[in-house]
C-alpha cells in the first residue's frame, strides 16, 4: 500500500503546488492590469456597437475622459459630439471633422482641440467634432456613414487619422484590414504568443503570465515585417476607404480635406523602421489619393515643432491645435476664393 499512499502524496503536492501557481499568476495579473495604462483603451465615454466602427461615442456624456491616463473634461450632446464646438446654427454650413485622437484633442480640454480652436477662427461655420479615439479609417469612414447620413447642408469635413498606419508598423504582411488599437492586444495574442491558442494552458493564469514575459521580455515587441504584396493590398486598402469617403461627401455636395499622419518631430526619430515605413507609406497614398480624386490635401506638419505636441506621438496641445486652425482657415479661405472666381 506504500505505493498508493505515496502517489497520493503525490498528485495531493501537484494540485497543491498548482493551485498555488495558479494563485501567485492571478495576484501577479491583478497588479499588471491595474498599473498598466493602454494606449488606447475603451474610454468612459464610449460605447460598443456591433459593426464596423466597434464602439462610438456615449450621447450626453459628461465627466473625466480617460480612467486615469488623462484629466480633461469630456462632454458629449444628445447626437454624441464631443462640445464644445456646439454650433448647430441652420444659417450657417457645417464643417465636420472626424478621425482619431488628434482632431478629437487627445488629454486636453475641448477650448484646447483642434475643432474648438478653428471654430473661433470661423464663426461663419457651424463646427462639429466628430472625431473619436483610436479609430481607424475604417471606423472613421463606418461613423460618417452611420452617423452623419442625416446631416444637412454639410459644406466641408476633414479627415485626420493614425491607423491603419499603427497596426501596419507592426502586422506587416500579417496585417489585416480589421486591425486597429482596439484590437491590437487581441492580435498580438493571435500573432506573438509562446503558447498557441489551442493549447489548454492558454486558458490558465500561469500560462497568461508566460505569454506577458515572452512578448515583454524574450520577444520585447510583436513586429513582423512588410513585403511587396503586403505594401500593394494597404494602398488598395487606403484608397478604397477614402473613395467610399470622397463619395459621401460629393453626395453631399460638400468639400473633403484630408491631412496625414502627423507624428511629432522628437517622435518620429524614436520610431522603429516599421513606423516610419507604415507612416510614409500611409502619407504617400493619401496624398496620391487626393491628388487623383480632387481632394485637398492639408500637410500639417510644415508649422508644427515638438512644443506643439502634448507627447511623443501626435497628440496636439492647445498652441498646436491653434496653429493647425489657423492653416486650416486660411485653406477654407483659398477655397472659397476658388469657389468664388469659378462662379
């Protein structure tokens, strides 16, 4: 009976020793989840739909924006913009900005976003923000479908967005066109786990931890690089989605201005090859786009320098969302200057 007696020892030891795996793991996990700040996570203010755009913005929304990343106000009306601007004159055409975190006005108060700064310059439009962040162009593209169909006398709408570029710089040729930052954790789970999906160890705390260390600290980032083929299927991407764009806004009869990815100066020498890859790639083809289908193409970043930024990515401060306006206003300017001489 020795033999019994000990194999019970010792199944009773592994359980034992499991469970307390299991349980240092989840401690281990807690105190993770709870110092780690997303870059991008799904703030208060948001809200999951079922579609393309994954979530929109919550209506008549007011408080704290980011769980503590951020400490600027946030404030939604009842059609969920973010307000101030909140010019919903009917005398007046409407200028639309929609996209990311950048025309949104990422960790900073509305007096200090982009559309705020560029309603003061033209009180002759009524300005609407409806930029969210972390969306991509395809999200940016579902929202001004989805959301702004029944929008009226729409004169003008401007364009600004990161992704798709981000999750290029890291899929490469193993990117696909849902990636986006709200995705991103799942994906590098998918592409850049020591442990694959369909191992049953996948499911346990220990087995989350070893995955956390082998991305962290033995892989130390989730990159794969870009190839021809791969190059050539995100152009297509990006000029497909701004086509779907450059048709609502003809159907509207209204002017459409996109501007680049646009990432501060100091940022963009600390960015890895990949970046800096995706981001000219990305630029590249809006420009061409625009150029092909008649869009103004507005470069933000010949007035911009790294004070103009809130960080190291491409988050503008107030005195950057000013000098981009004030660009902004006087292209609106020169368009209707254009518009006029036509006439």
């Amino acid at each position: 009976m020795s033999w019994i007696k000990k194999t019970f020892f010792c199944i009773v030891v592994l359980i034992i020793m499991t469970f307390i795996l299991e349980l240092g793991s989840f401690a281990l996990l807690s105190i993770l989840n709870k110092s780690r700040q997303e870059v991008f996570p799904l703030n208060r203010f948001m809200e999951l739909v079922d579609d393309e755009r994954h979530y929109t913005m919550k209506k008549n929304f007011l408080g704290n924006g980011s769980d503590g990343v951020c400490i600027e106000m946030i404030k939604t009306n009842n059609f969920g913009y973010r307000v101030p601007p909140n010019n919903f004159r009917t005398d007046v055409k409407k200028f639309l900005f929609i996209g990311d975190s950048v025309p949104f006005g990422w960790c900073v108060n509305a007096e200090d976003s982009l559309p705020f700064k560029f309603s003061m310059l033209r009180p002759d439009l009524a300005v609407i923000n409806g930029a969210i962040p972390s969306y991509s162009l395809i999200q940016a593209k579902s929202r001004l479908i989805n959301e702004f169909e029944v929008l009226q006398d729409l004169s003008v709408i401007y364009l600004q967005i990161y992704a798709p570029a981000s999750s290029y710089a890291r899929y490469g040729s193993r990117w696909e066109l849902s990636d986006n930052w709200h995705s991103q954790r799942i994906r590098d789970d998918e592409l850049c786990s020591i442990i694959e999906a369909q191992n049953p160890l996948r499911k346990t705390y220990f087995g989350t931890v070893l995955n956390k260390v082998y991305k962290r600290v033995i892989r130390n980032n989730c990159f794969f690089p870009s190839t021809e083929d791969s190059d050539a299927r995100y152009i297509s991407h990006i000029r497909q989605q701004v086509q779907i764009i450059k048709d609502f806004t003809d159907k509207k009869g209204a002017t459409l201005i996109v501007a680049p990815v646009t990432p501060s100066p100091r940022g963009l020498l600390m960015l890895p090859p990949t970046y800096k890859h995706a981001i000219k790639l990305t630029n590249m083809t809006l420009k061409n786009v625009s150029r092909d289908l008649g869009i103004i193409f507005f470069e933000t970043s010949n007035f911009l320098k790294d004070s103009d930024f809130i960080d190291d990515c491409c988050h503008l401060s107030g005195s950057g969302a000013q000098k981009v306006a004030v660009g902004l206003s006087q292209e609106i300017a020169n368009l209707l200057k254009r518009t006029s001489d036509t006439e």
